[in-house]
C-alpha cells in the first residue's frame, strides 16, 4: 500500500529512488515513515512509499535536496550507520546549506564511542571542519553560540586522546564565576564554590566515561577540573586543555592561560562573544585574543552559527529572535 506524505502545493516535478536492501530503507523510512515526514516537512515536497521505492515530488531544487539527502542517507544506513529523528533532521539541514555536502564524511567520522555505547561524530559542517582543526592544530579556539557542540565535541576529543595514550592527562577550567571569580560569598568551602560552575564540564565527561570513571581518573590525577584562577603559575605538558567560557576571560586571563602550556599538549578554547558578562570597561580575553592571534600559524579559529545548534530545534528559533533584536 503506498503511503503519501504531500506537500502544500501540486508539485511540478517528479523523481524516484529505488532502495535494493530492504532492511536499510526500514532504518532510513523510520518508525511509521516518520523520517521521510521530517524531509518532507523539512524541503516542502511530496513523498510517496511503495516498499523499497520513494517518489518525491515538487519544485526541482526542493526535490533535487530530498533527493541526495535520502539517498546518502541510506548508504549511511546500509553501511550500519544508525539513524535517529536528530540525524534526519541534521543531514537535512546539512544539504539544504549546500547541496554538494557529503553526509559520510560527516557522519562516519567517530570521534568516541561512550560507556553507554553511543557514536559521538561531528553533526554539521562546521563541527566537522572543528574536530579535523583539533587534530591538526595545538591551539584551536572554537567560538559560537550556545548548542553548537563546541564545548562537547572538544571534550569528547580529549577523553579519546586521553584513552588511547595520546596525552597524560585532560584539564578542563573556566572562569568560576562571570565577574571575576569573586567566591568569597558563597556558602560551602572551595570545592562547594566551586563545583556549580564546573558542573557543565563534570556532565559532559560524566556523559561520555560514566561518573564512577571519572571519579576514579579524577582520583589518578589524569583529569583535573578546576576554575581558571587555578592554572597561574603552572606549566601543563602532555595534556590536552580546554578553557570553557572563555568570553568571561580578561586579557590578562587570557594570556596567562595560553602561556601555561607546555610540550606535547594541545589547548582548544571555547566561547560564545554574543553572551559577555564582564564589566562594561573589560575587555574579553576571547575577542583580544581573536584579533591578536588569527593570523598566527599553528592556532586555528573555528566559527559556529545557529545553523549548527544541535539542541532542541526551537534553540536555533531563540538565537535567531535575539540576533534580530539587536
């Protein structure tokens, strides 16, 4: 029985794929065909079902997208690559930007595989062009908006590293609070200052090696997380470092974090310059540091839009109704 999925409008134009194994155009349909429901609402055409074959339907350019997104689509699902709603919607957005991405380089590029046995790869261009960056370069700084992966991805970077003997140990900081890591007010001792804002980091290795693992490398001294504050005066060799919120940095900050790495370690900064909290006569570390630092060799700077949010898509809609109130 065909099953139809129309667009708004009596389409022009007609195409079709044929899928040969059966059990791929299963995972790429989706439970009750709710993935080609995603690109039909995602382009605005017609999709229509008769067992292995797809036939699209509306304006040339919208079919030409549907059409190359569900055909790399399906390699990706006979080569035994899962696919999830978030990854239909992903690869869409991916060919609708430009229609000569290929979604394999994308997608079947593992960075780390988790405790819970779930594939971290890059989900945009741009997280792509980061994590190739990270491999290639000592010092990268990722800016962009809040969502982008930045943070995660470069984590899941270090936890690889760290696991298969590239470097010693991983350090994670952040300024510990946005005005100056003022922490004398807040109840607790250090660590209970602390710990709230680190806690985005704690979640993400937590996330990835399981909260006991951490633990226990914790307790090893091969991960540290601890507030910006605490890396003057040290020299980190054989690590991989990365500096969270770095828009929170001052200059000052700034230089005397990336003068605190040593050989054989690879730094990788994170920040989004849209959500600045220091005094208004303060200038950031991370936008100094961009002007100062863009044209050096061996420091890469990649760049994060709305485009590559991978949060909840109404995440994207937000960013995009501040940008345009400003």
């Amino acid at each position: 029985m065909k099953n139809w999925a129309k667009a708004a409008d009596s389409p022009p134009f007609h195409d079709a794929l044929s899928f040969p194994d059966y059990t791929a155009a299963a995972l790429l349909y989706g439970e009750q065909n709710r993935h080609l429901h995603i690109i039909k609402e995602g382009v605005g055409v017609g999709i229509e079902t008769n067992g292995t074959t797809v036939e699209i339907s509306g304006s040339r350019d919208a079919v030409a997208i549907a059409k190359a997104t569900l055909s790399q689509l399906y390699t990706l699902a006979a080569k035994g690559h899962p696919l999830y709603s978030a990854d239909i919607a992903f690869a869409l957005h991916v060919m609708q930007g430009n229609p000569s991405a290929r979604l394999e380089k994308i997608f079947l590029d593992k960075v780390y595989v988790t405790t819970r046995n779930r594939l971290i790869t890059p989900k945009t261009q741009n997280q792509k062009r980061y994590i190739d960056a990270i491999r290639g370069h000592d010092i990268v700084f990722g800016i962009g908006p809040a969502g982008t992966g930045k943070t995660y991805l470069a984590v899941a970077m270090a936890v690889s590293a760290l696991t298969s003997n590239q470097v010693r140990s991983i350090v994670l900081t952040r300024p510990a609070v946005e005005a100056g890591e003022k922490l004398g007010f807040l109840p607790g001792d250090l660590a209970q200052k602390v710990n709230p804002y680190l806690r985005p980091l704690h979640d993400a290795l937590g996330d990835m090696l399981g909260p006991e693992k951490v633990l226990a490398l914790q307790e090893q001294g091969s991960i540290e997380i601890a507030p910006l504050a605490f890396m003057r005066g040290r020299t980190l060799s054989n690590s991989f470092i990365i500096l969270d919120e770095a828009q929170n940095t001052s200059k000052e900050q700034m230089k005397m974090f990336l003068t605190r790495i040593g050989f054989d370690s690879r730094a990788i900064i994170t920040g989004d310059t849209t959500q600045i909290d220091l005094p208004d006569k303060q200038q950031s570390g991370l936008l100094d540091a961009e002007e100062l630092l863009s044209d050096l060799e061996g420091i890469a700077f990649c760049r994060f839009g709305k485009e590559d949010v991978v949060r909840h898509p109404l995440v994207q809609k937000i960013i995009q109704a501040y940008e345009q109130s400003t």
